[in-house]
C-alpha cells in the first residue's frame, strides 16, 4: 500500500475533486450539500451554495465550477452503503455553475428534451469547451431511474442525450487524443467506451453491442466501479469500491495495477502537483474520491483520492521509465521459467514482459539458457532437434517501489519457478550524452 497522507477531515460524503494550481482541492460534499475547497493545511472554506447533493466538479474553460447535482440523498449514519433514497425535498438532479470567487450559484440544466435530470455523477470537458455528464439515476425503495451519457455546452444552451439507457454509469474520461470517452457502471464494474464522431456525438454500434459500445473491461466477484481518471498516456485509473483498490486499466482492456486504498469505498480520483499538467490528460476535468475522506496518492504525479465518513488523505508512485537516471540506485528482478510455461493462453516470459511494458517500467529483458537445472534437477538443454521447456530468465529493471509493486502484479502468474531481487547502480539509461 502507497503511503497516506490524510489532508482533511469532517467531510461530508466527498466526491469529485479536482486539484488547484495553489495546491487547494475543491471537492463535492454530497451529504454535506456544499462545494468545499481544502486548503494545503487542511482548512475548510464552502463555495457557492449548491444544495441538494453535489457529486462530480470540474473547472471549465471560463474558470468556474461546473457541478453535477444528484438532488440529494437520505443517507445511513452507520457505516454500509450508500444513500437509502432520495432526499424527502428531492424534485431532480441538475449541472450548476458556480463562480469561485463571488460564490454566485446558477442552474444550467434540470432536464433533457423534457426528461428531468435524476442524479447527475460525473464530468468532463473536452477542449472545444463542451462537457460529457454522466447520470447515474437515483435509487428508490423498491426502483430506480436509468442513467445516461450526456453532451452539454457551459453557457446552459444546449444539453443532448448520447447514450440511454445505461444501468449505473458513474465516472466519465475522455481518452488523451479525446476520440474516446469512457464511462465507468457501478454495479457491473465494466468499463464501456465509444468512439467520439465530433464533439458531443458518439458512435452507435448495432446490437449486441453493450448501450452501443463495448466493453473494455470488468473485474470478477463482488466489486463497483465508481469513478475514473486518464493517465497521459491512456490508462484509465478507476476508484474500485469494496475490494478498495484504484485498478488501472490499459485502453486494451487489461488491468496494468491495482493501488491499494487504506479503506473499501474509494469513490473518486483526481490528478495534481507540479509538473503534472504535460503528463497527465486535461487535468482539470480529471477527479477521484473516497467515501470517508480526501487523499492525495501517486507523488510527483499525485492524485488525490476521496472517502466518505471526511478524511482526505495523501500518497504517492514514481514513474519508472521517466524516472530512472544514470548514477542512480535500482532494482533487477529475476524470473526464472521455462520455456513451456504459459499465462492465459500465451508464453509466461511473453506475458511478463508485456506486463511490465504497459506498467511502464524502465525495462525487461528475456534471455534463453543453454543448459540449466532448477528443483526438479531434471537437466533442460538445447539439442539439435526438439529443443524442450529451456529455461528462460525474465530479467526487469526500475527502482525498489516501482518493482516491489510489479511483482505483486505477476506473482499471482507464476506458478513454479525461481524469483530473485537484487541491488544494482545504473550507470547510463538510453542513449549517450554528447557534446
């Protein structure tokens, strides 16, 4: 688990984050009713007078606060889930806009060819100044609403529906060429995607294709996908609720890491901290949050992570491949296998090495031997013909953190075998300096 550091407490349900160039979060308190920056040293200050139960925020081109109003929730005051239903003075869901600095709060939309707003969730911009919304639909007693992707414009002309109906869409992300957006469903933590045709229209593909789409992605077993950020270079980090990981997941669809969370309902994510900006796709329109608190997590290119019960917490992951650099002090991992052995239908050393060029590491090596013996003591030798199970050496190289986090990923794949880790110094990586 990444190192914590808890920046807020006393929150009240914190969703939708979004980092600030002065280092301050502002954030969404959906049971709090009230749109909150966090200052560096914790303190609290209300924005605006949102109401109902603000969820997603994100800075639009004109600097104000775009915000996506669920209408408000009765919640429990024990520790489970979520909302138990709607507020008893909820009539709908809406995008409000709020200005930072004189607090002035306006609705936008409330409804959709005529068709109320139920719980709006999520947003983003896109750089032609219009935003994606999400709309989970609100839950009651014994039904619920059906949620919707959505395409509106920040001066409140124009709002149209792309894809209805969804069952939970949550977070939404725009891929960083933006000719794809991502949405997030909860209850089948599946993460679809459709291909942008221009900016508010997306591509239907016929039946069976899942609302039109396709799939990405979905874990096994009892997880929820609740809100997502893109990394620069594509991978889209989702907040996992009830395992209690961010799973970040490669736009192929395969899971490249999961970051354990110190709490099972991480609910959002958000990208911050100098020099992040030429990493890290539109991070204004990026978030992340947790149901007890904020955190920041991901150092250097940090992100902050959100939980409900009011914490907000800070951690941090280095980037290998841009961060290893000559003279400095890195790790090899040795994997030890043979050549016959496989992982999900392809050869192990092939599965390991492109597991660890989509975790980004500094690099991975396969190299064959030529007679060896392992456990068994059986000796594997290369012979003239029919040359059987040689062993292979799977050889990767990056700092301690960034390998200690790789081989949590790949052990689960290894099933017999010799894994060793050793010190090394690197004394150049990439090409020579000249000059």
């Amino acid at each position: 688990m990444p190192d914590v550091k808890i920046m807020a407490s006393g929150l009240g349900f914190p969703e939708g984050p979004v980092w600030m160039a002065d280092g301050s979060v502002i954030l969404g308190e959906i049971s709090g009713k009230k749109v909150t920056r966090v200052a560096p040293d914790g303190s609290k200050t209300e924005i605006g007078k949102a109401g109902g139960g603000p969820n997603g925020v994100a800075t639009g081109p004109d600097g104000a606060l775009y915000v996506c109003n669920n209408g408000g929730a009765v919640y429990e005051t024990t520790p489970g889930f979520l909302s138990t239903g709607p507020a008893l003075d909820y009539k709908g869901g809406s995008i409000q806009r709020i200005d930072p600095k004189t607090g002035v709060t306006k609705t936008l939309y409330s409804e959709v060819n005529g068709h109320k707003l139920s719980a709006p969730n999520d947003l983003v911009f896109d750089r032609q100044g219009g935003f994606y919304i999400t709309d989970l639909g609100k839950r009651f007693p014994h039904h619920r609403d059906n949620g919707g992707l959505y395409y509106a414009l920040p001066d409140g002309s124009s709002i149209k529906e792309l894809v209805y109906p969804i069952i939970t869409p949550n977070g939404v992300g725009l891929s960083p060429d933006e000719k794809t957006v991502y949405v997030a469903d909860t209850e089948t933590s599946r993460i679809y995607a459709w291909d942008i045709v221009s900016p508010g229209q997306v591509k239907h593909e016929p039946f069976p294709a899942p609302y039109g789409g396709r799939c990405v992605c979905g874990l096994p077993g009892f997880q929820r996908f609740d809100s997502l950020a893109l990394e620069a270079n594509g991978n889209i980090c989702v907040a996992t609720l009830v395992t209690g990981y961010i799973t970040v997941i490669s736009p192929s669809g395969q899971v490249v890491q999961q970051v354990k969370m110190p709490d099972v309902y991480p609910t959002n994510i958000c990208f911050g901290g100098p020099g992040v900006a030429h990493r890290l796709h539109h991070p204004v329109g990026n978030r992340a949050a947790r149901r007890h608190g904020l955190a920041r997590v991901w150092a250097e290119a940090q992100f902050h992570v959100l939980n409900g019960d009011g914490r907000s917490n800070s951690c941090g992951r280095r980037r290998g491949a841009d961060m290893i650099e000559a003279s400095s002090e890195a790790v090899a991992l040795r994997i030890y296998c043979g050549s016959d052995d496989t992982y999900e239908e392809r050869p192990l050393a092939e599965a390991i090495v492109m597991k660890a060029r989509a975790m980004q590491m500094a690099g991975a090596t396969v190299t064959r031997g030529i007679l060896g013996y392992g456990l068994s003591k059986h000796i594997h030798r290369i012979e003239l013909i029919l040359s059987q199970d040689l062993p292979l050496i799977v050889e990767v190289i990056d700092a301690a953190e960034k390998i200690d986090a790789f081989v949590s990923v790949v052990e689960p794949m290894i099933r017999s075998g010799l894994v060793t880790i050793e010190n090394i110094k690197v004394l150049r990586y990439g090409a020579a300096k000249t000059g």
